[in-house]
C-alpha cells in the first residue's frame, strides 16, 4: 500500500483534485513539467507524500513549503498532516494561480501563499514555523540558512533530495553551528521502479552566530 492509499478517502480526493486543477492550470502558465495524472501520481504526489513521516514527528505547530512552486509537497502534506500551512515562493504568478486551486479545494482556511522571498518573509515570522520542507530547491547550506530564521527552536527542516553528493552532507555539517541548525538524520527510498528520493531532516536547535537572514539572494550568491 502506498501513502496515498493510506489516506483517508476524502484527503485522496483533495490531493487527486489539487493534481488534476495544477494540470489543467499547466496549460497556460508553467507549474511542472510533469502533464500527465498517471506521472504526477509518482512524482508529484507520492514524493511530496514521502517527507509525511518527519512532519508529524516535528513539533506541533505551522508548517511551511519553501519554493512551493504547484504547491508540492506543501499541499499534499497540508492535507495529510492537517496543519497550519504557508506555501512560500518568489514567483508571484505561481502563487496566484495556487491561492484559485486552494480556494478550489476549500482549504482557504488551513492554507495560504505567501509571494516572496524566504528572507523577506523572515523579518515578520521570525521563529514562527515548527516545519519547513524543501523539494529540489538548493543545496542544503542554502536551506539551512534560509530556514533557521523562521524555524522556532526544535523545528524541522525536511529537504527532498534527489543526486545529493556526500560533499554536499559535509559542507551542511560544517554550518551547523553558524545557522544554529543541527544534521538529524537521512534516509533514501525508491519510488516506483527507479526514482530515488532521499529525505534529509534537520532541526533549529541553538541560536545562529551570525546575524540571519542576511539580505536577499546572499544565500544562494554567497554561501556560508
């Protein structure tokens, strides 16, 4: 049995429903490559289903979904986890055609967009976040730093990673201490026949020793 087939009917309906609206929003703006239900069902929804583990062992409290793009993995794990949700992005056309598929879904209430930059959005939701996840984003120094202001201290950063070089695993330990973020753990699984997908969960576990965020795109430009 999958995760999605774990779910409750109506929560694979939501999900199937978001799929099906990105889909057909897809034919005028770029929201994903993927255009088919059958590839989206893998790719979209069950990889964004995978990090549902780690969420619910985060603490109680708002989640949110950085570089949300469709809105995956941040409605998909909306649904299923039944928390508070910001799905974050820069892009702001992307974000208005998510806030019509959520009115869609009704889940106006539980879920909302926000249209900027992670940074931005860390100088009014300092330490507001008990979860964040990022899905093909950027490497996890770059997470690392943008995360750690808007996590509260014990909260979790979920990066779905896909070709991760250990140089990488090793430069994200090097940071730690500098954004105030601690290494949990990693694990890797395969979906479908030959798709891996490895989860690597972080916490905000001490205070930065440096002032964060910095301004906006030194993460990405600059890295620690």
């Amino acid at each position: 049995m999958t995760i999605y087939e774990s779910l409750q009917q109506n929560q694979q309906e939501l999900i199937r429903r978001h799929l099906e609206l990105v889909i057909e929003a897809n034919e005028k703006v770029n929201l994903t490559r993927i255009d088919t239900i059958e590839e989206g069902m893998l790719l979209h929804i069950e990889d964004s289903l995978v990090g549902l583990t780690e969420l619910n062992n985060a603490p109680a409290g708002p989640y949110g979904d950085l570089g949300s793009g469709g809105g995956y993995p941040g409605i998909p794990l909306a649904i299923a986890s039944g928390r508070q949700t910001t799905l974050i992005d820069s892009r702001q056309k992307k974000m208005l055609i998510l806030d019509g598929i959520i009115d869609a879904l009704g889940l106006s209430d539980q879920v909302e967009t926000y249209a900027g930059r992670a940074e931005l959005l860390a100088k009014t939701r300092s330490m507001r976040y008990a979860a964040l996840t990022a899905r093909a984003l950027a490497k996890l120094p770059v997470l690392m730093e943008l995360a750690s202001p808007l996590l509260k201290r014990g909260g979790y950063l979920i990066c779905y990673k896909a070709q991760m070089d250990e140089s990488e695993l090793a430069h994200a330990r090097r940071v730690q201490k500098l954004t105030g973020m601690e290494l949990l753990g990693t694990r890797t699984l395969t979906l479908g026949k030959d798709y891996t997908r490895r989860i690597v969960t972080l916490a905000r576990t001490g205070t930065p020793t440096i002032k964060l965020p910095r301004q906006e795109g030194q993460a990405q430009k600059n890295p620690l």
